[in-house]
C-alpha cells in the first residue's frame, strides 16, 4: 500500500480510504489511486482488509449427498454465485446432517470467520436440525422442499410434478404412473404428492407408487416390474429423476417395450446426458444457477441488513422439456391397479 502511495503521491490513508470506497475523496485523487493500483497490479491482503472492515468476504456451505446431480449442481452454483460477489466459500461436505454434525460444522465454520452460511438440506431431518442448531450468523436453506419456515430458496417441485403429469394426462393417458424418489427427502415427497393430487383433480385413477433412491439401478428394478403392466393399463410413467429414468428406460427396452409406442416416460431434473438417452428423455428441469444466484442474493441481504431476519422463502420455477419419449397418445382400453 505504501508503494502505491508513492506513486500515486497521496499519503497510505488516502489510498486506503478508495480501497474502502470512502465518500470523502476528490474524484481525481481516485482516479490517481486506482491507475496507480492497476500499473502495479496491486492486490489488497484479504487479512488486513477484514482487519481494517470487519469483513472477510467468506462463506460457508454445509453440504451432503453432493455425489448425487442435483447437489452437486446446487453446490456448484452457489460457489459461482458467491465468487461473482467477490466472496470465498469453505465447503464443509457431510455424510449426514444431524444435530450433531451440522453444530459442528457451524462450529468449525465460525472459527474461520465466515459472514453466514448456505445449507443444503434436501432431507427432511437436515431441516429439522438447522431449525434446532443456534449460530452467530445467518443461515440460508436451498432444497429444503416446502413447508420451511427458515430462510430458502427451493425450484417448486410441486409445480414440476404438475408439469410432468399433466403433460401425459393431456397427450390422452388415462393415468399415470410413478416412480417417486426417497421418502426421507422433502423433494421427493413434494414431487409425489403433487402427481397424487393432479390425477386427484383429472379424475383418474392412482396406481400405487413405486420407490427408487435416485440410482440408475433402482430405476432398472422398478423398470422391471413396470414391464409387467405395459398392456395392463400402465402406458405413462412420471419418474422423479433422470437416473432413475435411465435405468426404466434400460429395462424396459430389454424387455421389448417400445417408448414411446407402448409406454411414455417423463422424467426430472433434465441432467446433461437425458438429452442423449435412447430415446431422448422428456424431463423437467431445475434451473440451478438461479437457486445458486438467489441462494447467495438472500444470504448476503440478510448479512448486509437489507431484509428482515425472519423467515423468507424464494421459489423458482421449473420448466417442462418435452423431448421423444413422450408423444400424442390414443388412448386405449385397459385399467391401472390402485
């Protein structure tokens, strides 16, 4: 700094008061400062600027199940969000979020300074222990589901689900079927009531879902025992993922089924590869860079005092993309189990 200062032939507080945006600096003094800064490529030490702010410019996320595409994406767009607002993120990954892990993690987390702190939290105990854990600075929940009451920002999975049944419904099915994810995770459970209230309102018949953990494999078994029912009733199936709609794809296919001939598949979170699935995967998808922008908008407001401290909800819509493996369908005779 006091290079700078030479050069540009101010004093060391002049210099640090533009690297603080100071209203009280002649705009020809800043303008001398800062090209005096640019010719050295002068980089302020984020040490002593969270000395001499009480800001360090750093976050925290609180993350698990980030192997899997949707928390994976989320995570990944928080980072980019964040880094876009000139802050650094510490990333804590966890196996489980209890009471337990996520306190210390908050614990840990605080020690290194971090002005608040996003959690994402698809499972429903997750919730329950961010509302418990008590922390120093605010907290901001993504892929919570519904039904939060503490600050999130979460892509309407009801509103998917609504996409995704209606989407068949309207094309001549007379029911659908589904293949609903984890019933430990809030999205899932969102995604599944919806699909049961929109056949609700249709007046069509409710086959009892099945059940998958959002893996290719358990896809593939439900696929099997899916096949049994092509030519039963079962001509549509709303699946909650897109890798789980890889493996039902995989096995009906080995079992002779055509899509979208004998049976429609529609699936969710439109991952980079269901463009390529064989056929081409209808899905709905998740805008996670949204998630991540708003994500870090609400943390930084809350941080910055621009909001109120309590709860806040944002929702993000989703979007229906219909590929081959749904198509116009004829309707034809034949009843689906309840």
């Amino acid at each position: 700094m006091a290079d700078v200062a030479r050069r540009a032939g101010v004093s060391h507080q002049t210099v640090s008061r533009v690297l603080g945006d100071h209203p009280n600096v002649r705009d020809e003094t800043r303008a001398r400062v800062l090209h005096a800064i640019e010719d050295m490529g002068y980089r302020r030490n984020s040490s002593a600027r969270a000395l001499a702010t009480r800001r360090t410019l750093s976050l925290g996320v609180v993350a698990s199940n980030t192997t899997l595409y949707g928390p994976a994406s989320t995570l990944f767009a928080l980072e980019q969000a964040a880094r876009a607002q000139g802050y650094l993120v510490s990333t804590v990954s966890l196996r489980e979020l209890t009471v337990e892990t996520v306190s210390e993690a908050m614990h840990r987390l605080s020690e290194g300074g971090v002005e608040g702190v996003i959690a994402l939290a698809p499972q429903r105990s997750a919730v329950e222990a961010l509302s418990e854990v008590r922390h120093p600075f605010p907290v901001v929940a993504v892929g919570t589901g519904s039904g939060v009451e503490i600050p999130s920002v979460n892509v309407d999975q009801g509103l998917g689900a609504r996409l995704a049944t209606s989407h068949l419904l309207a094309a001549g099915h007379r029911t659908v079927w589904h293949l609903a994810g984890p019933d430990n995770w809030q999205e899932a459970v969102d995604r599944a009531d919806s699909w049961r209230s929109t056949l609700e309102e249709a007046g069509a018949e409710i086959p009892s879902p099945l059940r998958g953990d959002w893996s290719p494999l358990s896809g593939y078994r439900a696929g099997q025992e899916l096949a049994g029912w092509v030519g039963r009733g079962l001509t549509a199936v709303f699946v909650a993922n897109d890798q789980m709609a890889l493996g039902v794809l995989w096995a009906l296919r080995e079992a002779g089924v055509r899509i979208p001939q004998d049976i429609a598949v529609v699936g969710f979170d439109d991952i980079p590869e269901s463009e390529f699935f064989a056929p081409p995967l209808t899905t709905v998808r998740q805008d996670f860079a949204a998630v991540g922008k708003r994500g870090i908008a609400l943390l930084l407001d809350l941080i910055e005092g621009r909001t109120p401290s309590g709860a806040r909800q944002v929702i993000i819509e989703p979007q229906l993309l219909v590929r081959a493996s749904t198509f116009p369908y004829a309707p034809q005779s034949g009843t689906a189990p309840g």
